[in-house]
C-alpha cells in the first residue's frame, strides 16, 4: 500500500474512530454487540440518559457505519453493524505492524 493509499484509508476511518472515542457510544455499541438488536426504549433501560440523547448517540455510529436501523411497526431497532469495526482492526493491525518494523530499525541502527 502506498503512502497516498494509507492517508487516505486513516483519513476515511477518522470518523470511525471518532465515534468509539466517546463513552456513551462504546457503551451502546457493546450493548448491541452483547444483547443483540434492540429498539431506543430497550436501550435506554440500560442508560442514565434520555432517549433523545441515545438517538443521537446511535445517529452518529451509524454516520461511522457501525450500526444500522430498520423499521419494526413504529419502532426503529438497531442493530450492530460488524464491518467497518473489521476494518478499524484492520487499519489498527497495519499502524502496529508499521511501529514494530520501526523499532527493530532503531534496534539494529543502536547495536550497529
């Protein structure tokens, strides 16, 4: 992979990351990894905040691809979405491939 290829793959992950970097977000995805899909009124059982505020959390991880909704009646249920969470490990094993080879360098440039 180019070094054009791999800005552009972190930069298309950015928001991705930014996503799980926020607790409340984590917290409902691990909720919806754990118990399945759930609907907002079953998902604020399990949170201190309001349903609004939970929307908007689940708006967000699906903006990042890492859920999804459908229509059940008048309810919307979530659901975890598993790829683009493939993909963050994906650009994370990349990122600590790229430091191991950058440390055995040093390693080798201190002993020489």
């Amino acid at each position: 992979m180019s070094r054009g290829d791999a800005r552009k793959g972190v930069a298309e992950a950015a928001p991705l990351f930014a996503a799980l970097g926020d607790a409340t977000r984590l917290a409902l995805l691990v909720t919806l990894c754990s118990g399945g899909p759930l609907s907002i009124a079953r998902l604020s059982d399990h949170f201190a905040v309001s349903r609004q505020a939970i929307t908007k959390h689940l708006d967000v991880l699906a903006d990042a691809g890492l859920v999804r909704s459908s229509r059940q009646g008048r309810e919307r249920i979530w659901e975890f979405e598993p790829g683009r969470l493939e993909e963050a490990h994906a650009i994370l094993e990349r990122l600590s491939k790229q430091w191991d080879d950058a440390l055995h360098r040093l390693k080798a440039f201190v002993e020489d």
